[in-house]
C-alpha cells in the first residue's frame, strides 16, 4: 500500500512539473508573439497549436502509420545490429590483437554522426528501405560492440581465475561466467546503443523515405507548419523515453535484482 502511495505521488508530482512546463510555454509564446513582439505567429509553436496538430494527425491515420513504420524499421535495423555488434564485442574481448588494433577503429567510426553514412547509403542503395536499415545498422553496430566488450573487460578477474581452477573450458567460461557477469553492464550499453539507433532512424528517414516520424517532421518543415514539426518532435521523443523504460530500464533492474545488486 505504501509503495503504491509513493508511486501516485511520483506520478502527480510529474505530472505536475509537465503542467508547469506548458504554462512556461504557453506565457513565452503569448508574450513572444503579442506585446512584446519577439516572433511571428508562425515562427513558434503554441500548446494549442501543437495539440491540434497532433489531433489532426491522429485522426487521419497519418501519426499511427509513421510511428508504426519507424519503429518497425528501426527494430529490424538494432536486430542486425546486435547480431553484428555482439560478434564484434567478443572477437576484441577475447582477442589482444584485435582489441589492441580494432578497438580504436570501432571507437572512431562511433564517433561520427550518422547523419555521414546518409550520402554512402543512397549512393549504395538508392531512396528505399534498404539505406535507412543501413544508416540505422552503421549507426548503432559499433556502440553495440563497445557495449559488450566495456561489459566484458569490467568482469572481476577472480570469476575467471575461480572458474578456470575448477577446470572451465572457454565456452563454459563464457557461458556460465562471463556473461552472466556482464550481463547488468552489456544492458546498461544497449541501452544507450538503442537511442544511437534511434536518432540514426531519424537522420536516415528525414533524407531518403516517404512515410515515418522523420519523414512527417520534414513534411511540417516544407508546408512551414512549426506546430506539426513540433508536434512529431514530442512524438519522437515520447517513443524514445517509453522505449527505453518500460523495455531497457525494466531487463536492466530484473538483471541487477536477479543478482542482488538492487532491492
């Protein structure tokens, strides 16, 4: 009973700061665009603006099919990006030379924004759904592998020493020690490999598709509608945080209390 009171406080106290936000909001864009004469209507979204935007887009079907089609791309694209990712992290983990000499080429490529592949992705691919897969699979594959081989290297050493004296072979080792022990880590890196593909999704579908939440945003930039750009922003954003706590957020407490790290 305690615990559910805590968690409806939360909720209000939340909620509460989101009101206040939208009454900072609503006052700047009075005052900006009424006595004070900073912006033009058009030049700034209003609350209002941006929720009749979101109607509108919600009732035509528009809003539901981009979000659909963008979270189906971008689902497939981190699928072949743990696929290859989590190769990559195992061969530098487990290999001096590799970690010695491909590591810093992982970590540079990362570095770049992935808004860089855009232009090899239609060169290579054309305007379809194979360059946006591609732009999301380059974005995110290295962050993966970082992720696993980070995980991997902060493993205590006596797990492995302890696990080797009674006898483990390499496989077994991995199997039954290390991973399991890099586990909250290698989560913790997805994690954040997830928003790298997300933002990736969004710098692929903004140059190269015709439907997705990228796509609408650019489609708001061309009619010069602020409240519908701003509108699938909070949509974008929206998609990121739930992903990331009812999915990410959700394994990452589950492996911690499976091992006792939390309560």
């Amino acid at each position: 009973m305690q615990k559910k009171s805590m968690t409806i406080k939360r909720l209000c106290s939340s909620l509460l700061f989101l009101a206040l936000l939208v009454l900072v909001w609503q006052a700047v864009y009075s005052l900006g665009t009424g006595p004070l004469g900073w912006w033009k209507p058009y030049a700034l979204p209003s609350p209002l603006g941006v929720v009749r935007s979101l109607g509108k887009m919600a009732g035509n079907g528009t809003l539901l099919q981009a979000s659909a089609c963008s979270l189906r791309r971008v689902l497939i694209g981190f699928a072949i990006s743990l696929v290859i990712g989590t190769a990559l992290g195992l061969l530098v983990s487990s290999s001096g030379y590799f970690n010695r000499n491909l590591k810093p080429l992982l970590n540079g490529i990362q570095s770049l924004p992935s808004v860089c592949w855009v232009p090899f992705a239609i060169l290579w691919f054309g305007l379809g759904e194979a360059s946006i897969l591609f732009v999301i699979v380059i974005g995110s594959t290295f962050s993966v592998s970082l992720a696993i081989e980070n995980a991997i290297r902060t493993v205590p050493p006596i797990y492995v020493k302890a696990a080797q004296t009674m006898g483990a072979g390499k496989l077994s080792l991995y199997g039954r020690v290390i991973w399991p022990a890099a586990l909250p880590g290698v989560l913790a890196g997805l994690k954040q490999s997830w928003s790298f593909a997300w933002r990736a999704l969004m710098s692929g579908e903004v140059m190269s598709a015709y439907v997705g939440l990228g796509y609408t945003l650019m489609s708001g930039r061309d009619m010069a509608d602020i409240n519908q750009v701003t509108a699938v922003m909070l949509v974008i954003i929206l998609v990121g945080v739930l992903v990331d706590k009812l999915v990410f957020s959700n394994l990452e407490k589950h492996a911690l209390k499976k091992r006792g790290l939390s309560s």
